[in-house]
C-alpha cells in the first residue's frame, strides 16, 4: 500500500498482531531480542513470522509482559 502525504511517499504495512496499518518508520521490519520474547509472540499468535513487519506498540506490549511478569 502506498499513500502520499506532502508530496512525499509513505509506505503503509499492516501489523500482523494487532492489524492496525502503521508506517513503515513506526515498524519494525526484524525484531532482534530474547528468544524468549519472540517464543511468547509466536504462543500467543502462530501466524506471525519475524521477517515481515511488527508494530512498535505490539512488540513493546510482549516486552511489558516479560518484564512485568518476569516470564
């Protein structure tokens, strides 16, 4: 998908968590943390893979959760 904004293109990617369309400066294209923490996104969402985009939002909610919970 690709939207203009200020005559400058802006690529959009849909969260592949929660779904929401992010741009592509607020995604992360490859998470690079614990095994543990992508362990725990792939429990709770097996379709997900590491290659493909990931919002910010998402990936700090499972981080929260490590660390609150000390999972």
């Amino acid at each position: 998908m690709l939207h203009l904004e200020s005559g400058l293109h802006k690529m959009k990617y849909r969260c592949q968590i929660c779904e929401r369309d992010i741009d592509d400066f607020a995604s992360l294209a490859h998470i690079k943390t614990e095994e543990y923490l992508l362990d725990l996104i792939r429990k709770d969402h097996p379709e997900w893979h590491e290659n493909k985009k990931t919002c910010h939002k998402c990936v700090e909610y499972y981080r929260k959760l490590v660390k609150e919970n000390e999972i």
